[in-house]
C-alpha cells in the first residue's frame, strides 16, 4: 500500500531563529509530500539552498497568518495536511504512526505538555480532546477535505478557533517540541489587527445562520457552510 503523504504548510515573516532548522528537517521527513511555505516578508528571507526543495508562495505584502493558511491549503496537493508554526521544531518522526489513523472530520493539534512539559513525554500519544491556548494551534493536522476556509477578516487570531468550531472530532498529539510560540503574532503592532479579529469573530460565530451552518459541518455536511463563506467574501 502506498505510503500518505503530507502537505506542510507553513505561514512565515523569518523572525524566529528556528524556522531555517525546522524546514531542513520536514525536508528530510519521508513522510513529506510538498512543503508550502507563505514567505509574508521576502526581503527578510535568509539564503538557503533547500528554498529549491520547498514550494515558495511570495507575497507582495503581509497577508497575515489566517489568509495564509487559506492559501496553503487551497494549493496542497495531497489528501492530509500539516499546518505549522515557523517558530516550533520536532521530530516529524513522531507523527508516522498517528497520520495512518486520521479520519475524515477530524483536526489534531498539540497537547499542552508538548510545549510546556515536554520533559514529561516519554513517547508520543494520541489523546482526546483539546485545550485551545496552550499551542493546540501551533501544529494542526488534518484532511485536505476536512478544512473549512477561516472568513478573510480574520487575519491573525482565532483561525485554530474557527477549524475547531467547524471539526466535530479533536485530539491531541502529545509529543516534544521546543521553541518560542507566537514570534510574530506578539508583536504589538498587530494588536489593532487583533481587536478587530475578536469583533469579527464574535459577531460570525453567533451568527444565527452561520452557527446553524457549523453544526451542520459538524456532521460532515460541509459543502453550505463553504458555500455561504464564498458567498459572503463576494
């Protein structure tokens, strides 16, 4: 049986010091399908010969972290996709095992542990559930066909939220990852961004219609819910 393969995608404007290091060792993963990266900043990307290895997605300027994930996953080529951090490292090995048991509506992120306890993990495990902002979005998994299109003015929080709220099976992958969360997304100069995301936020995920229309997706019927996103950007 052929090996899955996976589609990383990975949104980045080069301000952590262990995106170079985590790109290398997703290249070498052979589990590793196509690797998409977002270059949000290409004057401050850093000169590498793996670039050659990666599918890279310039913009001409900031799209932000959400339209970015939007993109990747529009231009992934295989059936499971990877959304990760630029500011994380792990071994992808780790991942082998669990990829095989991914099941159409489902979205996986990161335990708690793996980010603030990794010294407890002896080795990784699936577990269900979540835990949204302890770095449950830093690293998410899912089918291709599983993702619903975080609405575009929603541009750098809540896009984990919006894939949960959309998914009706969460888990957890518990395994060992170090680096420092949210490099860019700290920055202060994106805090109006932000309190403009928690108003857009609020007012879509009580939205009568479109909270019918997440229930709806819960159950795998996604198709209206995509619809009514398309027809609301237009």
């Amino acid at each position: 049986m052929q090996e899955q393969k996976v589609s990383v995608i990975i949104p980045t404007l080069w301000r952590s010091d262990v995106t170079v290091q985590l790109i290398e060792t997703l290249l070498d993963w052979p589990m590793l399908g196509e690797l998409i990266i977002i270059d949000n900043a290409p004057s401050a990307r850093p000169h590498h010969p793996c670039w050659k290895q990666c599918t890279m997605l310039e913009q001409a300027d900031n799209i932000y972290v959400n339209p970015a994930w939007n993109l990747g996953v529009r231009q992934a080529k295989e059936k499971v996709v990877a959304i990760c951090n630029d500011d994380i490292c792990f071994d992808p090995g780790d991942l082998d095992h669990f990829i095989r048991q991914l099941k159409p509506n489902e979205v996986w992120g990161l335990h708690e542990d793996s980010i603030l306890k990794p010294e407890s993990i002896n080795q990784p495990e699936l577990r269900e559930g979540f835990m949204m902002g302890l770095g449950w979005g830093c690293l998410m998994l899912m089918q291709k066909s599983a993702y619903i299109p975080i609405p575009e003015n929603i541009k750098v929080w809540y896009g984990d939220d919006w894939l949960v709220h959309c998914t009706k099976v969460k888990k957890s992958i518990r395994m060992r990852v170090k680096g420092t969360l949210s490099v860019s997304a700290s920055d202060e100069k994106f805090n109006p961004i932000k309190e403009e995301d928690h108003i857009h936020y609020s007012q879509l995920i009580w939205h009568p219609l479109f909270r019918s229309l997440r229930i709806l997706c819960r159950s795998g019927v996604k198709y209206p819910l995509k619809q009514a996103l398309r027809m609301k950007k237009s």
